[in-house]
C-alpha cells in the first residue's frame, strides 16, 4: 500500500513541519489511523506544535539498544487515531541514524499499523538526510513557499524524478497570496 507520506521542501522556513501537522490531524479527524513522525534529526520542531512527551523520543531509540519502537509513538491527546513519534534533540551529522537499521524496521513495521505515515523531514535542497530515508516513502511532498523558496532547486528535484530516484513526487505551495475580489 502507498500510505508513507515524506514531506520536506529546498530549505527551512517554507512550511513542511506546518503541512505535515495539518495533513496528519486532517486525516486523523476523518477517522484514518494515523502516525506523525519527526525525522528532522537538525532541527526538530514537530513536539513544539504538539504535547511534549516524557519518555523515549527517536534519536534515543535508533542510537540505544532498545529493540521495541513501541517506546517511541505516542497517543495525541487532543486527536483520536492521531500518534507521533517525536524528536527532540537535535544532531549535526544524522546520516548513521537515519541508515540506521532500526528506523526501516519501524517504519516498516508502522506502515502495516497505520492507514497513514506522515514523515516530517530535513530541507531536501540542504542535506542529503531525504535521499537516506526516500526508500521507505511512497509519496514525497515537496513545501514551496512564496517569496522564501529557491526555485532553482526545483531544477535538481525535477532531475530526481526523471532519473527514478523520487516517484510519486508532489509540490505543495504554502502561502499563498490571497487576491481581492469585488
């Protein structure tokens, strides 16, 4: 099934952490069975827009020796059929977790839980961090925003999906500008 969404955009700032929350609660509240996770390893932002949970977050899990991802996913208390999966330390270099064995198996293992998997991730246009974890989405959504999106990137997103690196690629434009009507 196509159910593990990525969202990512070029650079920080144009809106993934915001589409990727408001995608995840709409599905939730349309009664799908949904999981949240933040896979944005450098700058993780997703607990700040949610409850904060006590606990084992995901960089803890993929770096320490406990094998359940049970630990990690989390009941949204303000959402039925809503859980995250949060990140709340940040990592300069996360290619080893994000290669990390542990994070395909619960992602894997998640994906046949859930009606749908919602990934927040890294800018794709900053770091290689999307292309570590493309092999586990089956629809990658790309966040432009007006007058903070370098549109040049799109050159090298569009590369990407020629060569078949990226199937199933999507642009979402954020905030756009609302015209008067009279």
């Amino acid at each position: 099934s196509k159910n593990v969404i990525g969202i990512t955009s070029t650079i920080s700032g144009e809106g993934k952490t915001f589409c990727s929350t408001s995608l995840a609660m709409s599905l939730a509240m349309e009664g799908k069975k949904v999981v949240l996770v933040d896979l944005n390893f450098r700058s993780p932002s997703l607990w700040k827009k949610t409850d904060k949970y006590q606990g084992m977050e995901l960089t803890e899990f993929l770096s320490g020796n406990e094998d359940s991802g049970e630990k990690v996913i989390y009941s949204y208390s303000g959402i039925p059929n809503l859980s995250i999966v949060p990140t709340y330390s940040e990592r300069s270099n996360p290619h080893k977790l994000l290669g990390n064995k542990k994070l395909g198996d619960l992602i894997h293992k998640i994906k046949y839980e859930y009606d749908f998997v919602i990934i927040d991730s890294s800018p794709v246009g900053l770091v290689s961090d999307y292309l570590l974890i493309s092999k586990y989405i089956d629809i990658h959504l790309f966040t432009i925003r007006r007058k903070v999106s370098r549109y040049s990137f799109l050159d090298d997103l569009e590369d990407l999906s020629r060569r078949g690196k990226m199937e199933n690629t999507f642009l979402i434009f954020n905030d756009e500008k609302k015209h008067r009507t009279e």
